[in-house]
C-alpha cells in the first residue's frame, strides 16, 4: 500500500500574499485588522478541500533570535524591515486557526520556515512518503528529491517534479542552493557573484556540477562556450571565497530535532476550537459554514 502522500505548507508566503491583497478593514471582533487572516484561512480552505490530506502540515518563520544563518553571515536578512506589529497580530491568530482546523504548525527562533519544511520532508520520505511542499519560494524546489515529490505554487497553479525543476531552471533540485550561491538572493541579502544571474550560473552547473567543483575549476571557464566566459571567469575566481559560505546559507537544513516525534495526521476541525476561532476573527455566515461543511465531509469517509 502506497504511504500517503505529505502536504507541507510554507504558511508565511501565504499571509504576506494576504495580507498586500485583502482589505484592513476586515476586522476581528476587538476592531483589529484581520485581512491576512481572511485571506490565509480562504487559501487553507481551498487547499483542504482540494487535495483532502492525510497528512498535513504549516511552517512559520519566527523572530529567528537564534537564528544559525545570522551566526554564518550577520547581514542575512538585514535588509528587511521588521514586521508591523499588526501583522504580527495576525500571524499569532493564523497559527491558533491552524490548530482550529486540525492542522499541525510548526516554528522556531533558530530554523526558518524552510529548514521546517526539509527536515519534516526528510523525516517522511524516510518512511516512504511522497512530498507535496506547498509554497511560491523558488527556493524549496531544491527538496523535490524523490521521484514522486512535487513542488507546488498553489495560486499560480504551477507544480514541478524533478524534471519540471529542471526545465524551469536548468539545473537538477539538488544544484539549486549551489545555483543560489552562486547567482546570490537579494531578497535574503546574500551576495552573488557580479554579473552571474541564474542563467549563468546554471551553464557553469552544467559543466562543474556543484560550488566545490567550480571553486576547484574556476581556472578553466573561460574555456567554456557561451558569451563573457572569460569575464566571468574573472568574476569567479576574485569572489570565489564567498560560495562556501553562500551555500550554507542556500542549502535548506534536513536535520532539525523535534522535541516529539512529529504527527501531521490530519482528522478535521476540532469544532470548539473553530467556533471559538470565528467568534474572535467575526466570521459569519458562508465563511463559518464553508468550513462546517469540510468538517462534516471529513467526519463522514
């Protein structure tokens, strides 16, 4: 019997989208902005309803106190403002509607939402599950290692299996953090090497498949066939000290501990919960009833 296949959320890329999309004046019952919500629980819904998981499961960034890529690199990340302290608000009810609808959340001050989303894939593929890691972060298509994984951009509608990461961005999941190391991340302030972007990076991945073998052959590319190669060859060689450190801070973590072996089976709403959910976030109506609805569905196969 095939082990049923593992959904795992990055739930932040979700509020974030909800929150830019949906109005601030939908409000909790304490007259608190409550739009991210809004959006981040019609997206849970849909996705519920969708796929009808077994096994299920949202990763949170947190405050990343301890975080083990600032103690590699303090810049990581220094470049984005802090969270507005409304936002924060939401997030807190995003994870209490997680448990309310019966679906395990995870965060931590040290690993991101990620490292999260690797180490509970990496746990579940050992016991012979196929992984669904549900986000729009181009970063996490380096976990589609097995061959029924599957990277999913739930609101684009895109989803990629080994080869579908290849024809997307020319190298193999497995290159992608070394892709990234190279190409660097703005987004998370990690410094590429100049003048390399993804394309680059992926022909020089095609000759030397990962950053120890183009440090070791970084001599030897201006010998390759495609435009510049001897400025990049430059580029590389006065900047490749950066690419060790680069990749760990691209190389999504699989081996974060739990403190209890983790369960993502997912059995419904737990209907007290929910009502005392909606009462606070004030959802009424075909809102409420929609997820009643799903409850009732699942109770019964």
């Amino acid at each position: 019997m095939t082990a049923p296949r593992v959904f795992l959320v990055d739930a932040s890329i979700y509020i974030f989208r909800a929150w830019h999309v949906y109005d601030t004046s939908i409000k909790d019952r304490d007259g608190k902005p409550v739009n991210a919500v809004f959006g981040f629980s019609d997206f849970l819904y849909q996705l519920l309803k969708q796929t009808q998981p077994r096994q299920i499961a949202c990763a949170f960034d947190a405050s990343q106190r301890l975080s083990f890529r600032k103690e590699i690199y303090p810049d990581y990340k220094a470049n984005r403002e802090p969270a507005p302290a409304e936002l924060k608000y939401q997030f807190a009810l995003c994870r209490a509607f997680c448990r309310a609808v019966g679906i395990a959340e995870f965060d931590s001050e040290r690993y991101e939402a990620d490292d999260i989303i690797g180490s509970l894939a990496h746990h579940y593929r050992q016991q012979g599950h196929p992984i669904t890691v549900v986000s729009a972060d181009k970063d996490l298509t380096q976990l589609v290692v097995g061959e029924d994984d599957r990277w999913w951009d739930f609101a684009r509608g895109t989803v990629l299996d080994q080869h579908g990461v290849k024809k997307q961005f020319g190298v193999r999941p497995g290159q992608i953090a070394d892709m990234l190391a190279l190409s660097g991340d703005k987004i998370d302030n990690i410094p590429g090497i100049p003048g390399v972007g993804y394309a680059t990076a992926a022909k020089i991945l095609q000759k030397y498949d990962s950053i120890e073998n183009i440090i070791a052959n970084h001599d030897k590319i201006a010998a390759m066939k495609f435009r510049g190669a001897e400025r990049i060859q430059a580029l590389v060689s006065a900047n490749r000290h950066l690419l060790p450190r680069n990749k760990q801070l691209t190389l999504v973590a699989t081996d974060m501990q739990f403190a209890t072996p983790p369960e993502l089976q997912w059995n419904g709403i737990n209907t007290d919960a929910f009502n005392a959910c909606s009462e606070q976030l004030d959802f009424k109506g075909l809102m409420q009833q929609r997820w009643l609805n799903l409850a009732l569905a699942k109770t019964a196969d």
